[in-house]
C-alpha cells in the first residue's frame, strides 16, 4: 500500500547561467514542503514550524514559500529531493491500524513499531502522541535505530516531534532504521504521521521507486500474549530503588523479544502489565474483572488515551491477516494474586484458561500453541497443565504444549516491583527458544 508523494526538483534543470548550471540547494526541499503544506496536502508539525517560518510572522504563508525559493536559486549546494511515505509503506512490527483520514499509523502494543530501509542523505519521522504525552510516568518510550546502532531513546512527551536520521555512508546503499515502542499500551500509544526521505538529484532519479523499502518478512512469526513480563515492566530500574514508570520499561528486553532474536523470528507482543486469565493482580479476596487479556485480545491495544481527539486505541480491531506459527501465552501470575492456594479458584482459572485457549485456536487455526509461567512463581503451572490437557481432550487438538519457565534468583537482580532483570530475560529466552526450536525443527 504505497501513498507516497514526490515533490520538488523539477525547475532545477533548468537554471543555466554563464558559469554552468546552478543546483537548488536543500532550500529547494523547503519550498516544497510548504508548497504542499500550503495545499493542503500535508501538514508541518508545529515542532517545525519556526524552521519553516521564514518571515518570523507565526503562520506559515506564501511569502515564506517565496524566501525559500529565491534563496535556493542562489545557491550552488546540491538539491535534495523528498519523499514522503506513510508508516504503512514499512514492515510493520506488532499490530498497527492505519487511519486513512489522517494518514496516521498507530502503535500501542509492547515492541510494536516499524522497519525500513531508505536510500538517501536523511529521514525525518514525524511522530504524534496520544493524550497522555503530558501525564507523568505514562508518555510513550521509543528507540530508533539506524543501522543496527541506537540513534534515539526518548519519551513522547509533547504533541509532535521528529526524528532526523542522517545517512553518514554512501546515499546509494540502503540504510536500515528500526523505530520500536518500548512501553506498553495501557500507558499510551504513538502514532507515526510521515516519513520523508531526502535524496541528491541523481539518487533521486536511479531509485526512484525504491527509495524507501520495507524490511524484509522473516520466515516465521512468533505471537506472545502475557502480563508485565513480556512487557519488559520496570526492566530498566531497580528494585527497592525506582518506582514503575515508562522511562524504565522495555519491552526489548524482555524474554519475548530475545526469543525471537535467538530464533530469527518476527513477532507480536499483546501483553498488558497487571492482567490475567480471571484476574488482574488484587490485593484483595474479589477478582480484577476489569484486568483480564481475553478481553482485549481482539483489538490493536487497550489504553484510556485518546488518540487524534476522538477516539482510543481501542476501537481498532486487529484483523489476524498474518498468522502466526507459534503463540506463546505466560498469563497466570496475577491470577494467582486472587486465587492463591483455592483449589476451587484453582479450577475456576484453569476451566477460563481452556476457553481462551480456545478462542486463540479459533483466530489462529494453524499455529502451535506453547502454554508458559513460572517466573515470578508457579503457582498456578499445575492448574495450566490441567487447562491443556482438558483443551486437548475436549478438541482433540494436540499442538499445545506446556513448558515451565524457572523462577527468577535474587543472585540475578530484581527490576522494579520484584520483576524480573534483564539477565533472568536472558535465560528464560534461551530456554524458551530451545523449547520451540526443539519441537518446531526452526
């Protein structure tokens, strides 16, 4: 689905004077850009808008359209052609909804995001964030990365911003650039609105059509389904030190993320702090009803942010087009929170368990089913065991399997609230990757 746009450059060549052709410089790009934003055809994030405002007038008109085409005649820079893409044009990483009316993508899910390459001297990402950009603790935390190496780790924390990713190798070679959400969605989501790739005239013209690619599918795609631990909650602080926020959490340090890393895989994180099967975690004997996965795993995220001023994430349904071959789920660890050492609770949690099971086999007819816990406590493994095995009975479906991760060592390091460090991530990924590429064959 390619909605790009290109503009600029073509009255470049034909600018010839005594002493040879004189070149638009990177001017030429701003011109254009205002052009289209005076057309209506895309709009300059206010975090541009003094770069734009040329007249220092605070509105962006067509005077400033005319300083900056009179300042790039006269000069003999190289001109930069750009293009403009919407996020839908790269691989997508995770669930995503597209809104067409606004031509912005959505991320909410842990490690959701998007993976690209681009030909050119730079990229600009135009971010936009939902209502709780200016709530303490809850902005979205991101990482770019370009090239393999960390170019940005930040907090949307104002309403727009932009990325700028400057190609230092040569404009002709693919850049890689990797933009992923490290928190999780019931703190907020981010959209990505554009983005613009400029290149030299020459670039321009030689790969025109491919200026910007997205990352290749990789053979196969991993779902996860769980809680705080695959979220990455609290990862980057430290226990008894820090307090839960999402400028600690990152969800690619969690054991999700680096099984797919020691797999080759992609993936999709649909995990939520806090939740569970019948319960989210409760200090108190009645179940967190209001916390529960299976009732939201039908949707792109779940979060009360309001996202473009009228809607919440929410209300995009997730459509299960690409399917997974494997679906891991490590739900139970809040549950046990309200069902404790209660054998009837017990069962309550393991009759629920069989019906999500259920409903995961209905939107995925094909993927192999690995049911997990034990990490912070395993409390509720032998009740998993029984949900599987009921599953099984029941639907004579055998590809689900159970597979107990080892509770987290203190000697490891504890991340905030009790969770677990990156080191216990670690291991319980090198088990967990065995596990699958043992019985997957990958």
């Amino acid at each position: 689905m390619k909605k790009s746009l290109l503009i600029g450059g073509v009255a470049a060549a034909a600018l010839v004077a005594a002493a040879g052709i004189l070149f638009w410089r990177a001017n030429s790009t701003e011109s254009n850009y205002i052009k289209m934003h005076l057309d209506g055809k895309l709009t300059i994030p206010k975090s541009e808008m003094e770069k734009y405002d040329l007249n220092g007038d605070g509105v962006i008109s067509k005077t400033d359209y005319y300083r900056a085409k009179l300042s790039a005649v006269f000069s003999s820079e190289e001109a930069l052609y750009p293009e403009i893409f919407t996020a839908f044009d790269a691989k997508q990483l995770g669930r995503s909804a597209y809104h067409e009316d606004t031509g912005t993508a959505w991320y909410s899910l842990s490690a959701s995001g998007i993976a690209f390459s681009f030909r050119g001297k730079e990229c600009r990402i135009t971010l936009t964030a939902d209502s709780a950009y200016s709530m303490e603790n809850a902005a979205a935390r991101y990482a770019v990365y370009l090239n393999e190496e960390l170019v940005t780790d930040a907090l949307l924390n104002q309403p727009e911003d932009t990325v700028t990713l400057k190609n230092t190798g040569s404009e002709t070679e693919p850049a890689n650039v990797r933009l992923v959400k490290l928190s999780e969605s019931a703190s907020s989501s981010l959209g990505i609105s554009s983005i613009s790739v400029y290149a030299t005239k020459d670039t321009h013209d030689q790969y025109q059509h491919d200026i910007l690619q997205p990352e290749e599918k990789k053979p196969h795609l991993i779902e996860f389904i769980g809680d705080s631990i695959t979220c990455g909650y609290g990862v980057d602080g430290e226990y008894g030190k820090d307090s839960f926020c999402t400028a600690n959490e990152n969800a690619m340090k969690s054991y999700a993320y680096k099984t797919a890393e020691k797999l080759g895989t992609d993936y999709s994180m649909v995990s939520y702090s806090g939740h569970g099967i019948i319960s989210g975690y409760t200090n108190s004997d009645q179940p967190a009803k209001g916390q529960l996965v299976p009732k939201f795993y039908g949707q792109v995220g779940h979060c009360s942010a309001v996202i473009e001023e009228r809607h919440k994430i929410q209300d995009d349904k997730w459509d299960f087009n690409r399917q997974p071959d494997v679906v891991v789920i490590n739900l139970g660890t809040n549950d046990a929170s309200y069902t404790k050492h209660d054998p009837a609770k017990q069962k309550e949690f393991a009759a629920a368990y069989t019906e999500f099971l259920k409903t995961i086999r209905e939107k995925n007819p094909d993927a192999a089913i690995v049911c997990t816990l034990g990490i912070m406590g395993q409390d509720l493994c032998d009740a998993i065991d029984l949900a599987a095995n009921n599953y099984k009975n029941e639907t004579g479906d055998l590809d689900v399997r159970v597979m107990r991760f080892d509770v987290q060592s203190e000697a490891d390091g504890l991340a905030v609230d009790w969770h677990p460090s990156e080191k216990t991530y670690e291991k319980a990924a090198d088990k967990l990757s065995a596990f699958i590429r043992d019985w997957m064959g990958w």
